[in-house]
C-alpha cells in the first residue's frame, strides 16, 4: 500500500485535501497517511469489508426514489478519511455562526417590517416571487427572534484551497446522523490512529441539539416535552429522523400521534393519555404540516398545529418560513445581508453568482451555459441542474429555454474546480474524487456548530454529483489539532 501512497498525486488544478505534492501529506493529515501506508493491501481490504459489514449490522441506509419505487440502499462509505486543520475550522466555524446570524435577522425581518426590501438591499420582487414565503407566518415572533434553528451550509474548497459556502439548507437539512455514523464506523476500522492523533469528537451533536430544542419550550418546565415528528418510514432520512429521536431521548412520532386540543396545545398520544408536548423538531416540509393552513389534503400534518405555534404554546424547529432564505436568489445576496444587519464583511465568501432576472447577467449566462453550473432557486440534492462542462447541446438549448420563459428561477455560477481527496476505488487503488462538506449549525439562545460535518465525496471519476442519490458516498470528516497538547483526552468518552 505505502507504493500507492507515494505515487498518489493530486490532481493538476485542484487543492488536495490530504496531500500538497506527490509523497508530501499536508500537516494535519500526517499521521493518517503514514499509517495508511503501512498498510499491506490485504490489510487495507480487510479493513473496507470490516466498513461494509458495520453498515449492514448498524443498518445505516438512505433512500433513492426511482420511477420503479423506492429503493433502500447501504450507505455509500470511503474509509479513507478527509483532515482539516483545527486552526482553520475555528475560523470556519465562526463564519458559519455569522452567516447563520444574519440569515436568522433577515428571516425576522421578512415576516415583520421587511426594512431590508425598504432599504433597497433586496429588490421586492424576490420575496413576492419566493417559493417558500409564506404569508401565514407574517407576524409571528419565534423565540429568540430565531427561524432556521438547524442549518446545513454546503461548503467548497476551490483550486486556491479557501472554503466557499455553495449554498444554505434552512428548512429541513439532513445528513447529520450520517456525520456521526461515518465516526463510529471509523473507530471500528481504524482505531490505532484515534489513539496517536488529537482528533475532535463529533458525538456530542444530539445533546446541544436536544438542549438547543429544550430552550425553546414556551413552558418553563424542568423536563420539556420534545418531540421528532416524521413523515414516516418511506421517506429518505426516516434512519436519520428514528436516529436523532433515539439519541436524543426523544419520541419519534407521526402527525397521527399529536392532536390540537381547543386550548390551541398539542398533546401526544400516549398509553396513558394525552401528554401536552412542549417543541417539536419537525422533518415535514411546510406544505404538509398543518391541513387547515396548507395542502388541505395533508395525512403528514397535524390540524391546527399553525394555530398552537402562534398562540405561542408549542415551538417548531425549524419554523414555517425558514426556507425562504433557501433560496437561491437569496443567497446571492447573503454577503450584502450579513453587512446591513451585522455591519460586519462575510468571513466565508459566497461563489460568485449569476442572476439571471438580470438583462446583463442572463445574457452573459446564455452565451456560456457550456462553461457554467445553472441551478434552479428552489431544488434540492443536485436535482434540475446544468454542469455545462458535462452538458449536451440539447440539454444547453432546452435550459436556454427554461432561463428565458422564467429568468427569476435560475441562477448561474462558474464551475468550481472542486477540491479533492484520495479515496479508495475498488480494492485498493487510491484516486482523487471530488467532494463537498456539510456542517451543521445550531442556533437557540446560543450557536454551536459541528466539528467538521458531513463530507460527500462523488465517486465517479471527473464527476462533480456528490448526492448519494446520484452516485455520491461520503467520508468522515477529521479536525484535528496539530499543535502540542497539554493533555489529550479521551476522545471516546464523547463519541
């Protein structure tokens, strides 16, 4: 194995995560690399079916919705891990709370005064247009002033080897349960290198995230009621919703479990009676969540859950609303949004975008489509995109199309020259694979943010679809600490 190491060699224009030339790791990953390359070929097979094996006995699997039916698959996993710097996740890690600050002000803002449209920042007709505004919550003041509790912010590395953040997920994000299961895995397959490294643990995530919920009980309570409310088993993350709720201590229910009483309370359904439920950590998107408000014909939802939320007497995390700051649009302005209500510069850039309600900029974008990344503002995990580097002539003329009949639907930005990392392909050979890093961000009363997230890696080779719904797999994610430790801990005793 340690030839494979020396020959490795990042790939010409993109920044390696692991190795700066061919044979030289970058600092923190050291230790990593050196034992990897210990490794016999046998023992680096062994190691990938003792990883196989512990996602089939732990059961982690994720869904792929296909026209035939739903398909329940493994978790597509890469033992060899991605390393970051401690140094440089601090760094990221407060521009990450920043960002979600600003974002959480703006909602706020939205569904109140709106002054940010008053004052020219944003022009109206991308909230009148927004997909995911929902006038029902005009008015409505969550505690802490806070909407999008839970964040998941997509993170690049460009050729420079400096974090972008290619977009915000505020209404339901997924993927953290993989995060800490990618951990765990490692641990099993590779425990020598916990041992010698100062790696951060990750597995404290599900008690901020439950004490982060609890703080927003409206009732002052020792023990508040908190609550996962699922779509149910056929949907995608249903392993991460049961995860969470476990790890938690939380009751993993369906809008059948809860009921509205003339109180304007929710009450769970229990063997004893109802039990009045205090927060709920909703995987539902808006549209289903209360029948009386939204989709009419909802059986995901509760009826009159809207109506206990604004009588103050249950929390939803996240809100009804967050995810108008999803969009697309409105992420090309985050970088003026964190200036007007925080007065302070971006600490992670955005990627440069093109809007395409925009004359100038629509028609820059359809004289290079071959040369963009076309994205429409509402879609998620890689859906109706254009990788114009990968796309036919049919496909560019047809996106044409759609840009033209729809300009405030799509944006356009340069295809970034993704980093990547070495990663195991086949039996034993190590390749460069492109990938991208969800972290996680909490925001109550206070903010936390994951050490490290969730990396998604796309295994085809030269492909940029990282999704594991399209091919992509994922990694676990090291932070370490490079300089000397006083004392190290255990991390074991967290994760």
């Amino acid at each position: 194995m340690s030839t494979e190491w020396k020959e490795y060699a990042p790939q010409e224009g993109y920044f390696d995560e692991l190795i700066s030339t061919p044979g030289n790791p970058r600092q923190p990953a050291k230790r990593l690399v050196n034992y990897l390359s210990s490794l016999s070929e046998e023992e680096i097979l062994s190691r990938k079916m003792a990883a196989d094996a512990t996602i089939k006995e732990m059961g982690v699997s994720f869904t792929v919705y296909t026209e035939g039916g739903n398909i329940d698959r493994a978790w597509p996993f890469d033992i060899v891990p991605r390393v970051i710097s401690r140094a440089q996740w601090e760094k990221t890690a407060a521009g990450l709370k920043q960002r979600l600050k600003a974002l959480n002000m703006f909602i706020d803002d939205l569904y109140h005064d709106q002054n940010i449209i008053k004052d020219g920042i944003i022009p109206e007709f991308v909230l009148k247009q927004s997909k995911n505004y929902r006038k029902e919550c005009e008015g409505i003041s969550p505690r802490y002033g806070v909407w999008a509790h839970i964040c998941g912010t997509d993170l690049v590395r460009d050729g420079d080897g400096q974090f972008y953040v290619l977009e915000d997920n505020l209404r339901v994000p997924s993927g953290v349960s993989y995060m800490l299961e990618n951990r765990s895995i490692m641990k099993r397959v590779i425990p020598e290198v916990f041992e010698k490294a100062n790696i951060a643990p990750v597995g404290d995530y599900p008690e901020h995230l439950f004490d982060m919920l609890a703080s927003l009980s409206p009732r002052r309570v020792a023990k508040p009621v908190v609550v996962v409310l699922t779509p149910g088993i056929y949907n995608s993350a249903y392993f991460e919703h049961a995860f969470l709720a476990q790890r938690m201590g939380a009751e993993l229910i369906e809008g059948s479990d809860l009921v509205v009483k003339d109180d304007d309370c929710v009450y769970m359904k229990t063997i004893a009676g109802l039990e009045r439920v205090d927060v709920i950590y909703r995987r539902v998107d808006d549209m289903f969540l209360d029948p009386e408000v939204f989709e009419k014909d909802s059986v995901l939802g509760v009826p009159g859950l809207m109506r206990a939320w604004k009588a103050g007497n249950v929390a939803l995390a996240n809100a009804p609303g967050a995810g108008v700051a999803d969009d697309k649009v409105v992420y090309a302005y985050v970088p003026q949004i964190i200036k007007y209500y925080l007065g302070e510069e971006p600490l992670i850039p955005n990627v440069e975008t093109y809007l395409c309600y925009d004359d100038e900029q629509r028609e820059y974008v359809l004289a290079n489509l071959d040369k963009l990344v076309v994205k429409p503002a509402n879609e998620s995990g890689g859906y109706g995109m254009l990788i114009g580097p990968h796309s036919t002539k049919k496909e560019r003329e047809e996106f044409a199309r759609l840009i033209q009949e729809n300009p405030r639907n799509y944006i356009a930005q340069p295809t970034l020259a993704l980093s990547t990392a070495p990663t195991l392909i086949g039996k034993s050979k190590i390749e460069p694979r492109h990938l991208d890093l969800r972290p996680f961000i909490l925001q109550g009363k206070d903010s936390y943010v994951t050490t490290g997230g969730l990396t998604r890696v796309a295994m085809k080779k030269g492909s940029l679809v990282v999704n594991s719904s399209q091919g992509g797999g994922s990694k676990d994610t090291w932070i370490v600490d490079t300089a000397p430790a006083k004392k190290k801990s255990a991390e074991g005793d967290n994760d």
